[in-house]
C-alpha cells in the first residue's frame, strides 16, 4: 500500500506566494517618487453604454490629497491619507488604519476620450467617469467609372 501525503492547503499557499510576487513586482516598477506606497485602495472598474466607471474607496482621504493623471493611456489615482492623533489609555494603543501615500493605475481601452475625464468624491468614494468616443459610422464609398 502506497502513503500520498496530502496538503490541503498548499494550492493556498502558492496562491498566495503568486499573489505576493506579483505584487512586490507592480511595486518595483513604479517610479521612484512611488516606491513608497502605503496601502492599495479597493476598485471597482465597470462600463455603461456612455462611459466607463471606476469607484475607489478612499475614506478619509480629502479631495485636495487626490491627484487624478491620464497619460499615455493609463489612468493613474494617487495622494496620501494622514494619520489621526491616537491617544494612549492605560498603556494601549491599537491603531488598524493605514495612513501614507497610496497609487492605483488602469490601462485606459482606446475608446476612452481622455480629453474630457471628470472625477467627483462624495462619502469617501472617489468617482472617476471616463465618457467614450463616438464610433465612427462605416463611408460607402463611391466608385467613379472611367
């Protein structure tokens, strides 16, 4: 009788080492100036008939600590969150928030009309509205007999 030794959690774990690579790779190809990033807001990226829509969580983030770039098609959101005071009772402090520079970027599809991008933030969630361009209708074309 033949013995396999079973691991139920080692797909888990290479998932997870995949997933760290990866993204310790994305990091080490930002810019210098972004090398310091401190925490990856949460996405939502979804298109309507008229506009690409991309939604980020960035509570406690103010509208002034956002920069919002598209160039060369890529969207890129960027700013910082500050950290609060934290007061110490009794020896403990617990702080769970992160504070610090954070960079997100997208791949912009090439009907994207980056020209005319709007943004506007409403309960901590950053709304980045990318309309798209018309589709050019099909010319007939006239032949001329010679």
């Amino acid at each position: 009788m033949t013995l396999i030794h079973y691991e139920p959690w080692g797909l888990a774990g290479r998932l997870q080492r995949t997933f760290e690579q990866v993204l310790a790779n994305t990091l080490a190809r930002a810019d210098a100036a972004d090398a310091s990033v401190a925490w990856i807001p949460s996405v939502d990226v979804h298109e309507e008939p008229e506009r690409f829509v991309v939604r980020a969580d960035l509570p406690g983030v103010d509208a002034k600590d956002i920069e919002i770039t598209a160039e060369d098609g890529v969207l890129t959101l960027r700013g910082a969150r500050g950290s609060e005071k934290t007061e110490q009772h009794d020896g403990v402090t617990r702080v769970e928030r992160v504070a610090g520079r954070f960079l997100r970027r997208f791949t912009l599809p090439e009907t994207a009309q980056t020209d005319a991008i709007s943004a506007k933030q409403t309960n901590g969630v950053l709304e980045v509205s990318i309309p798209k361009q018309t589709k050019p209708e099909p010319r007939r074309i006239k032949i001329d007999a010679a």
